[in-house]
C-alpha cells in the first residue's frame, strides 16, 4: 500500500504529535489474531510480570520464525513499517537533511486485566524513535480515562500546565507515538473482558554516508544545521 495516501491524524499533546490510524489491511486477519491472543491466554501462555510488567510476551512477535508463519503478524510489520516511514517524512530538524534507516523492528502483545494489581507504571520507549499499539480488544469500561493510553509532559514540572493526558483508544486503532515520551496503560477495573494490545518500536538512525563512504551531507553544514535546529 502507497504510505502517501494512507489516512493520519494527528493528536497534539503538550506539543508533541501522536499519530492515529486505522488499518484497512489488517481487518481481515484481526478477528483471527485477537483469537489467536485469546486462545493463548486461556492456555496459560501469559504469566504474570513473565517479561516486563504485567501480562506480556517477549517482544520477538516480529522475528523472523513468527512473521513466516503468520499472514497476520507480516501485515501488521509492514503496517507499522509504511506508518512510521510516512512520520518520518513529517520531521523538520536538522534530520530532515538525512535519509533515515529503520534497522529494527520489535513488537509484543500486553494483555490487560481488570484486576486490583494493574496499574501500569510510567515508562518510555528509548532508544527506539518511534512506537505504537494496535488495539485487537478494547472493552467497555464505566469511565472514559479506564484502558486509555495516558501519556506524561516532557520536560520538569509546571503547577499551571496539565502533566498527564490521555488518548482513548477504540478497537481496532493504531496509535503512534515518539519513543521518549513517557506513557502507561491506565487500570481498567470495571472491565468485564480483557484489553489486548500488540505493542511495537521501531529503530532508526539517520544516514550521513552513502554506500561508497562518501558523506551525504558536508560535515560543517551538518553540524550548522543541527546548531540552528536546537
């Protein structure tokens, strides 16, 4: 699919872009992965901070081994792949003189629960630059802020200035967000089903050299322009 026409919006929190999509393409292997998810759940294959906090595999659904054998996780790969590139055409600092190079990808599935015990703590992303959950499952809750995707201000405190914001996500929403930016999965208690996200990074660094180790942009000018951008 021609990452230039795909549809984006655009949520600006404390000045920081985060990036909503729907996924067209993956609609007819979502119910079949949200099965999938479920089937391993009830076969105990979520343990309990197993990797990482709460209910969550290790971050290897990407690998090789599992995009091979499943249609569904290859699509969701080269969903995320053609998203983040269309983001990267949106940067304005100095990397904008850069061609970027996305060298890994990771993802993983978080399963939420509504029990007492679930409340996420604050963490980011880094060093990856871009990251983003699909939602497979987002259960009806009693509150608008329960499941929701709350994200923390940049930066040192401010009594007048909002810190946490949240982003509601629907099933079936692709959320993007910048890897630094410290995030958490908010409780959902009174959820009667569970809350399931596949949840990815993805790495990049910027390109000063071509293949023949000749510099694609002066290093003067270079560092000029990352002077001018700060």
């Amino acid at each position: 699919m021609d990452s230039t026409k795909l549809d984006i919006e655009q949520i600006d929190l404390f000045s920081v872009p985060i990036w909503r999509f729907r996924l067209p393409e993956m609609q007819p292997y979502e119910a079949e992965l949200r099965q999938q998810m479920l089937q391993q759940w009830e076969a105990g294959a979520f343990q309990k901070h197993q990797f990482g906090y709460g209910y969550q595999t290790s971050s290897v659904l990407f690998d090789r081994d599992n995009l091979a054998a499943s249609p569904a996780l290859q699509t969701l790969q080269q969903a995320f792949a053609s998203r983040v590139r269309q983001i990267l055409r949106q940067r304005v600092n100095h990397t904008v003189h850069l061609p970027p190079d996305v060298y890994a990808y990771m993802a993983w599935a978080l399963v939420q629960t509504n029990e007492d015990w679930v409340n996420g703590t604050w963490h980011d992303h880094a060093p990856a630059l871009i990251s983003g959950c699909y939602y497979l499952q987002q259960p009806e809750t009693a509150h608008d802020t329960e499941g929701a995707l709350a994200f923390q201000r940049p930066g040192s405190v401010d009594s007048f200035v909002r810190q946490v914001q949240y982003v509601q996500p629907q099933q079936g929403d692709f959320i993007l967000f910048p890897s630094y930016l410290s995030h958490r999965p908010t409780p959902c208690p009174s959820a009667r089903e569970l809350r399931i996200s596949i949840n990815m990074d993805a790495y990049v660094h910027w390109l000063h050299w071509d293949e023949s180790g000749k510099p694609r942009i002066h290093p003067e000018r270079y560092r000029q322009l990352r002077e001018d951008s700060l």
